[in-house]
C-alpha cells in the first residue's frame, strides 16, 4: 500500500458506483404527444390545398414538437445523479447548470418515499438530509431501494474511515521532547 509524503496511508482512487437519472417513465407523455402530432400533420397535410394552410399545419407541428416534446427530452437529461465511493454528485439544469456535491463523510439520512405509481415501477424520491437548511432529494430514480442501501453503505464505510484516521492522527508516540533541558 502506498503512502503520502508524510506517513499516513494513501486514499484509494475514487470510483463511480452509479451514474442515474430519473426515471424514463416521465417521457411517456411527451413521447405520446409526438406520435399524435407526427399521425395529425400526416393525415392533414395531404387533404390541405392553400399554401397558408399547409405552412400554418407544419408550424404547429413544430410547435407542438419543440412544446410538448423537446423541452421535457431536454428537461430529463438535464438531470443526473452520480454516486461514487467519496460523494454524491446531483447535477441539474439547461441554461443554468447548477452542481451540488455531498461527501459520504459528512454523514447524512437516507430514505425512500413512493407514490403507488412509483412503487409499482420500483422507483422512488430518495431523501438525504445531510443538517442543511433543505434535504437533498433524487426525484424518481429507479431502483430506490438499492440507491438507498448503498448510499448507506457507503456513508458508514466513509465514516469508518475517518473515525480511524482520526485515531490515527491522535494517537501519539511516548517519546516526548524537553526543549531548552540540557
């Protein structure tokens, strides 16, 4: 095992557990609604004769696309959620990205709230209440129940570590040094 320049062990590299987002189940709607527009401006567009009513059809198509499909595509990938082995990393946001980064160290509760949609799909909002003014909450995700445990996990190990390079660091030899004895 290696070791940092003065003495103490080196940390491990750190890994990505997990990299999620919400659920996908939040495109079914829009998804719907762009099959409707797409089936809609198919059938009209061949029954129209006038120039105007044609460009007006596709410019609602459009509409509708970029409405009802585009902005909630663009607002679910937007979201994601990164679990490594030294902190949870929630990352939100299309033309104001925001980052939020919480370390396992730091200790927090973890738990898992459904609605009955979510729990027949196995998902859930996972809550962390880390002592901030506001809990920090994974909408959605898939698999809940898992995302809890190893966050927990993870949280405990992180724990362990400190607390023992804490004992570490306190610990001190017996040899103590007199200054200005002779």
């Amino acid at each position: 095992m290696s070791s940092t320049p003065d003495g103490s062990p080196a940390q491990p590299p750190e890994r990505v557990i997990a990299r999620l987002r919400p659920n996908a189940r939040a495109l079914f709607w829009p998804s719907l609604a762009l099959i409707a527009a797409s089936g809609a401006a198919g059938y009209f567009a061949g029954r129209l004769d006038e120039v105007w009513e044609i460009v007006l059809l596709w410019a609602a198509a459009a509409a509708v696309l970029l409405l009802l499909f585009l902005l909630p595509l663009a607002a679910w990938l937007s979201r994601r959620y990164t679990i490594t082995t030294r902190r949870l990393i929630i990352r939100h946001g299309f033309f104001v990205r925001v980052r939020q980064e919480l370390l396992h160290s730091r200790g927090y509760d973890v738990a898992v709230r459904r609605t009955w949609l979510q729990s027949i799909f196995r998902s859930g909002d996972v809550r962390i209440n880390s002592g901030l003014d506001h809990p920090v909450v994974l909408k959605d995700v898939p698999k809940a129940d898992q995302v809890q445990r190893a966050l927990s996990e993870l949280m405990e190990h992180a724990q362990t570590v400190v607390a023992l390079r804490r004992q570490q660091s306190e610990s001190v030899s017996d040899e103590t040094t007199v200054w200005g004895s002779r």
